[in-house]
C-alpha cells in the first residue's frame, strides 16, 4: 500500500522523498493535536488517585 502511494506522488525521486514526508508529519501533528487528547478522556489509565484530598 505505501509502496502504491509513493509510485503515484507527482515529480522525481527527491520531491516525492519529501512530500511524503512532509504528509508523515502532517499525520502524526494530526494524531497528536485531536485524535489522542480526544481518545484519552476513554482511557480508564488516567484516572489517578495520587495526590488527592485524603480525609485523615
């Protein structure tokens, strides 16, 4: 698959070396910036209870 989208990116070998990484960072801004801080309000890990108000 990533083999068929590399062969279809336009101009030579150097412009598609850098267009592709270019969408690799785009990608991973993407995930990092909406689709984790959106998943992680699911994530039951979060839920700590260090540092909390304990009674005594």
């Amino acid at each position: 698959m990533y083999g068929w989208i590399f062969r279809h990116l336009p101009g030579p070998l150097w412009f598609r070396i850098v267009t592709a990484v270019l969408f690799i960072a785009v990608a991973i801004l993407v995930l990092m910036q909406f689709v984790f801080p959106w998943l992680s309000q699911f994530n039951p890990l979060n839920d700590s209870t260090i540092g909390g108000n304990a009674t005594p």
